[in-house]
C-alpha cells in the first residue's frame, strides 16, 4: 500500500522533472564570464541546480533576453535591466550588485594614462579601442566623454569600435600581423612593354591604351594597426594577462560614469524554472557570490 502511494506520487513528479527540469538560463554582458562560472559553480555545488550561460554585449544579450527561455540576465549598466524591466518578460525589478569603473590602458610602459584622459594626444598616438557604442554602455559613455574633449577631431579618426569588451580584449592580446610590402609581378607583362615608352615616334593612342592596360598598378602596403590604446570596464582588466602588457587607470568618473553591473529575473518557461531562477537570484546577492564578485573586479554597489 505504501509502495503503490510513493510511486503515484513520485512517478509524477518525475515524469515532470523530465519534460521541465529545474535549471537556470542566463544571458550576460561579457565582463561577467570571470566570476560568473565561478558563482555558477557555487551555486550548483550548494543547489545541485544547474545553470547555462552566454555571454556578449549587453545589447546583444537584452535582446536575447526578450525571447522566452531565458531566466537571467546580467547587464553591464543598471539602465538596460531598466529597460527590460518595462516589457512583459520581467518577473522582477532589476537588481544592482556592483559598482564598475570604466579603465582607459595604455600598451607598454612607457606612458601613464591619467583619469582625465589628458594623454590622448601626441603623448599617446595609435589606435584607441573600445566597444561599439549601440550595444555595449561603457563605449556610449567613452565617446561621449571624448566628445567634449578639445582634440575630439583627431581623436575620431584614431577609434576602433569593436562588439563588446570581449573583442576589445581578444584584439589587444592578438598580435599584430606584419604586412610585407606588395611588390608588382611584371612577369605577366609584355617584354618588350618597355620599348613603347623608350621610341622615338609618337606612340598612338590604341598603344598608349594597351601600354596603360598592361603596365603594373602599384598597391600602396597595408598600414598596421597600432591599437595602443583601449577602454575597458575594470572587470576586463582584472586578473587578465592583458592589465600586465599595458599600464591603465579609471577614467574620473566626472567624464565616464560608474557603470551600475545588474540583474533582473524574467519570467521562466514553468514552475520549476521560476524557482530555480528565484533561488540563483538570492545566490548572487549572498556574501559568497558578493565575495566572488570583488575577486574578479567588481566593486561594492553604491
């Protein structure tokens, strides 16, 4: 009798568990991946829940966050969780859970980026790398900043905007490629292409043409890039082999404000999943993941 009661109410219970699982989806602006896989583990090892993660720019994963199936999503700056918070997918209102300075760095050491940005100029020459200012918001924040700067003009000319810090950081680690000089194959040309320029007699013009046709166009040589500068969120440059190639600094938070790291809880595909994503939400605001957290660069919300 007891047996036949445990399977009517077991069996059940894991027929649904089959068909919706209780796990946790998350979408995250890149500059969390560090300290995220590790509070995902934290988490699983405390919940046995598990979780899936995937990372971009903030306005590549807001977007991703608004088709149902995810259960998370991190933002770099508290404005896009905002954002996300007026539609239907949210189950919740945004959470702040860190505070984030933007960094400018500088390649090698020979150079020591101020906060004021006064070294952009001809202290600091070659290409300045950030994230495209549509998706990510400490690239928004950056040009703005150098906007009002008074080499703006000249500045402008030096940007490389890239999809979000993830790619900023990968091109800074990648090295540049050298570009040999493009050198003309005359090998294909007539030999005696020459002697139409070296004739005493009026060349006609039908020669002229064919002269022209067969005559090598020189390919002026690829400039290399120089991306000697970068700005970052400070999550980017902490713990990463790149902080060591360069020197960096926070820009003043008078020209680029702190960014407002945040997380809001949308609305999950079934029971099982809600309170899994309620559960990994109270996670993220319990001392261990706070501690994860400042580990990887993050700083204490305001």
């Amino acid at each position: 009798m007891i047996d036949r009661t445990v399977r009517g109410i077991v069996l059940p219970l894991l027929t649904l568990a089959a068909i919706s699982p209780a796990q946790v989806s998350i979408a995250a602006s890149s500059e969390f991946k560090p300290a995220l896989e590790e509070i995902r583990r934290a988490f699983q090892d405390q919940t046995g829940i598990p979780t899936r993660a995937v990372y971009g720019s903030t306005g590549a994963m807001a977007q991703r966050a608004k088709v149902p199936g995810t259960d998370i999503f991190l933002a770099s700056d508290k404005p896009w969780a905002d954002t996300l918070a007026a539609t239907s997918r949210a189950d919740d209102q945004p959470v702040v859970l860190a505070s984030e300075p933007v960094c400018v760095w500088v390649r090698g050491s020979g150079l020591e980026p101020s906060s004021g940005l006064e070294h952009l100029g001809e202290h600091s020459p070659g290409e300045i790398v950030l994230s495209d200012t549509l998706m990510s918001p400490d690239g928004a924040l950056v040009v703005k900043a150098l906007h009002h700067l008074p080499n703006w003009n000249g500045l402008r000319q030096r940007l490389v905007m890239l999809s979000d810090p993830a790619a900023v950081v990968d091109s800074l680690s990648a090295k540049p490629a050298e570009t040999a000089p493009v050198v003309p194959d005359t090998s294909k040309h007539p030999k005696d292409s020459t002697k139409l320029v070296a004739t005493s007699k009026p060349v006609p013009d039908s020669l002229k043409n064919k002269k022209n046709l067969a005559a090598p166009i020189p390919v002026p040589p690829k400039k290399p890039r120089s991306l000697a500068n970068a700005f970052l969120p400070q999550a980017m440059l902490w713990n990463n082999a790149v902080a060591g190639t360069g020197r960096w600094t926070p820009v003043d938070p008078e020209l680029v404000p702190v960014l407002l790291p945040s997380v809001i809880r949308l609305k999950s595909l079934n029971t099982p999943r809600t309170d899994a994503a309620k559960a990994f939400l109270v996670f993220l605001q319990a001392p261990r993941a706070r501690s994860i957290l400042r580990s990887n660069g993050f700083l204490p919300p305001p």
